[in-house]
C-alpha cells in the first residue's frame, strides 16, 4: 500500500463520531493539498474493506458529493444518525460539525 494511501485510511479511521471532514482538508493533512480526488478514490478502494466511517468525509462546500441514488441516502443518514443537523440546503455547518485536524 502506497505511503499516502496509509496515511488518508490511518486519518479517516480518526474522524470522531458526529464531526466531519472535507476530501481536501484530509488531502492536505496527509502531505497532498491538491490530492482531494485521490482520497475519493481511496474512499472508494477501502471503505468497506477497512470498515472506515466513509460517510464523515464530505465536500468543500460542507455537502455530500454523492448523488440521490448512489449513496446521498445512505450517506446522509449515517450523519444524522451522530447527530448532524443539515440545513434547508443541504449543508453542514462547519463551526459546529467540523473536525479540525489542520
């Protein structure tokens, strides 16, 4: 497993219960500010393998990536489920859901 790969698991496998982080807050956490796909992809590659809470890793603009019908239900849900309350928009706030870990 690549170095980068170990590090966005090791981190996303941190993220408390009813916080959240950002594709690109993680990306640059790890040593690779411009990496954000990259750790989509590793999302991708090792969630359910690896059991990593996938659903507390959203957009930059504190929203859910995935579309209505491939995983926004699911997603959305889970994040209810720890307590995070979305907005008539569909946004997160992030002064009170965001994990700071920069």
């Amino acid at each position: 497993m690549e170095w980068f790969t170990e590090q966005v698991i090791g981190l996303i496998s941190q993220i408390p219960e009813g916080k959240f982080v950002s594709y690109g807050q993680v990306a640059k956490a790890c040593g690779k500010p411009r990496a954000a796909r990259q750790v989509a992809r590793i999302l991708k590659t090792y969630s359910a393998k690896l059991n990593l809470p996938w659903h507390r890793v959203i957009n930059s603009q504190f929203k859910i990536s995935l579309g209505k019908g491939n995983g926004y239900e699911e997603q959305k849900s889970l994040l209810i489920a720890e307590g995070i309350v979305f907005d008539n928009n569909d946004k997160i706030d992030p002064r009170k859901y965001r994990w700071d870990i920069e």
